[in-house]
C-alpha cells in the first residue's frame, strides 16, 4: 500500500511541485491550504507524514502542529515544516512543539525524497515493535485471563445453574440466578476470545461455500435472534465461487458479526445479510441491522482490545474477527449511525479464485 504524504502550503505552486514530485517518487498526496485544512484531513486521513509550511492564513503551522500533535489520533503522525533558509527561530519553535524534522526553502529534491523515506522507514519500524509488543502483552494476558479467571468463572456458573434449577418459578431470587449466569456466561465468551486470539492460526483451509459457512452461523444464534426478536433477510448472490477458508476461524468471525447486530436490535428489528462480487473481484459480505447504531467518537475504537461499546460488548470479539478476517487476506469495515443501524462489510479477495 502506498504511504500518504499530506502537503501543507498556501503557495500553489509549492503544492503543485511537491505533488509531482511525491507521486513520481510513488507516493499518494492529499492537499492542504492552511492550518485548518490540515488539521481536519489530518483526523480523517491519518496520513503518513505532513509537510507543513509555517506562514498561512486562517490558521499558522505553528498552530496546526501543536493542535495535531495534541490530539491522541493524529500525534504520531511525523510532520516535516517547511521554513526558510535562514529562520533559525522558526526551526526551534517548530521542534519545540512537536515538529520532527524541517525541510528549507527551496527544495533541494534528493535531499526531501531522502528524508522522507527516512522518517518513514523509521515510523514502520516503530509501529512493527509497537505491534510485537501488544502482541506480546496479549499472549501474556490470555494466559493469565485462561489461568486465573477461567476456573472459577465456571464454579460461580454451574452453582448459579444448580441454584435455579432448584428455585421455583415464582421466587424473585430467580431473576437474580439468572443476571448471575448471564454474566458468567458474558466472562466465559471474554476469556474463549482471549485465548483464541492468542492460538489463532491461518491453517487447515478448506473451499467453502460462504453461504453454507454463514447459515451455520446464523443456527449457531438461534438463541440470540429470538431473545432480540429479529427478523433475518438473506440476499445472496447464489453464482459465487468457493473460497479456501480456515472454517472454524471463520465461523468464529461470523458468529461473533451476527451477534454483535442481533445484540444492536433491542425490541425487535431487521438484520439483513447480503453477499455480493465488488469491482476489484472481492466477495464482500454485508450485515447490516436497524438497531442503535454506534457514536463516531466510538467507531474507532471498536477494534480495540475490550473497547467497551453496546455494539460491540466488551470483550476480544472483534480484535478477534479483524485477525481472522486478515489472515485470510480480507478487510473488514464498518459504517455506522447513531439511532438507524451499522453496516459490517467484509471484502475475501477472489482473484486467485477467478484465475483458477
């Protein structure tokens, strides 16, 4: 995937140059023309790196470095200023809050194109730690959540099944046996995810069919679609080919989608699963439900480790489903509002399937 260089700069001309310049040296741009531009498509975008001039209107790249490098989604993102040759201070300052590097006017060209390629290299090999290290921190706390949690989430469950078995169907302490056990059942899925994220593999693929794969999961929240009272429609392109698929993994990844819509409904609602061939020769499968939908402020968040959101639960379901999702070469996004429902789609590339 190619990296994005957002260029900064009220100057036309500039923009233009370091425009061609990037894109001929294999990068995609975005474009700003002052402080304010930048720092919006800097939230949205998440690009790479910025080159950012100081001197424009509305809003300085002083100002738009400082709000950028404050805001907990964009401050990693290196920034490059652009100054002027002999503006010693304006280099200080930049550095002083937050800048990485500077870059003088005028452009000497190999000496960008080299320290762009720089911070780059530099910024894949920190987020490639950064991954190793929560991977790392993952696999420690799945053992300890399968060692320490596990055992006696199932004691506190089996004596809460015993105890309303053994009530009558009138005593108020029922209801309360019964939160009891839902939420050790709640727990016991926590620490399954947990555990499958940790041993998660990509092997033993079989071809599928995606319908038959989704159909089991659907049986497999039988329970769920009833409680929520949801009525399912399916909208299947019946012509797709068979996929070469981990089918536990997978349905896994399925089951957890399919209950995170149902659990979206609260009293009664539409999930509708759709499967379709994009453009690009991806099979893209889409549930979506009518249910509440998620904030914005949530939506990235969601792919977090026991992100907490009535969407999503609270758990390792969707980190989970993302992994699954990736090892099989797929992508999975999601679009969502608040008081009209989420839309889930995942993309499984078909192309060695169509060549075949």
């Amino acid at each position: 995937m190619k990296e994005t260089i957002l260029i900064v700069d009220d100057n036309l001309d500039n923009v233009v140059l370091l425009d061609k310049i990037l894109k001929k040296s294999g990068y995609r741009t975005l474009k700003a023309y002052n402080g304010e531009e930048a720092v919006k498509l800097a939230r949205q975008e998440i690009p790479d790196l910025i080159l950012l001039d100081i001197m424009m209107p509305i809003m300085d790249g002083f100002t738009a470095c400082k709000i950028i490098k404050q805001d907990e989604s964009s401050k990693y993102i290196p920034i490059f200023m652009l100054t002027a040759k002999h503006e010693v201070d304006d280099k200080v300052r930049g550095l002083e809050i937050g800048a990485d590097d500077y870059i003088t006017k005028p452009f000497h060209l190999q000496e960008l194109l080299a320290r762009i390629k720089s911070r780059l290299k530099l910024t894949l090999e920190h987020r490639r730690t950064v991954s190793r290290e929560r991977n790392e921190a993952l696999n420690r706390m799945a053992e300890g959540v399968e060692h320490e949690i596990r055992n006696p989430v199932v004691s506190i469950g089996g004596f809460a099944r015993r105890i309303l078995e053994e009530l009558p169907e009138d005593d108020r302490k029922k209801k309360y046996a019964k939160i009891i056990l839902q939420e050790t059942q709640r727990l016991e899925r926590m620490v399954k995810e947990s555990v499958a994220l940790r041993d998660l593999s990509s092997g033993g693929t079989n071809k599928l069919d995606i319908h038959i794969l989704i159909d089991e999961a659907l049986t497999h929240t039988t329970d769920l679609k009833k409680q929520h009272r949801v009525v399912i429609e399916r909208k299947f392109d019946h012509n797709l080919p068979l996929l070469p698929l981990n089918h536990d993994n997978m349905l896994i990844a399925f089951i957890q989608l399919i209950s995170n819509g149902l659990e979206a409904i609260d009293n009664g609602g539409t999930l509708t699963i759709r499967t379709s061939v994009d453009n690009d020769s991806n099979l893209l499968i889409e549930i979506t439900d009518n249910g509440h939908g998620i904030k914005s402020k949530d939506l990235e968040h969601i792919f977090d480790p026991f992100f907490t959101s009535k969407m999503s639960g609270a758990g390792m379901g969707l980190p989970l489903t993302r992994k699954i999702i990736g090892y099989h070469h797929g992508t999975i996004s999601v679009e969502s509002q608040l008081g009209q429902g989420t839309c889930v789609t995942v993309a499984l590339p078909l192309k060695e399937q169509i060549a075949n």
